[in-house]
C-alpha cells in the first residue's frame, strides 16, 4: 500500500512539473516572438526617420 502511495505522489509531481514546463516554454516562445517583432520595428523606425 506504501508503495503505491509513493509512485502516485511520483506521477503526480512529475506530470506538474512537466506541465510547468510545457508552459515556461511556450512563454520563452512569446517572449522570443515579441523580442524579435520589437527590434524589427525599431529598425524600420529608424529606417524612416533616416529617410
């Protein structure tokens, strides 16, 4: 009985933690994206301006 207490609390903090990072994942994905659509914008601004 112990020990199938034991790997039910194992499953369920492995299946938390790869949910966690299934989401911090995604989130760098969107950070990246926003970075990257930040910097392009900033350089067609300055593109403009210089024109």
């Amino acid at each position: 009985m112990r020990r199938l207490y034991l790997v039910l609390v194992t499953m369920v903090f492995a299946l938390t933690t790869l949910a966690s990072c299934a989401n911090t994942i995604r989130g760098v994905g969107a950070d990246t994206a926003n970075t990257v659509n930040a910097t392009q914008s900033a350089g067609n601004r300055v593109v403009r301006s210089a024109n």
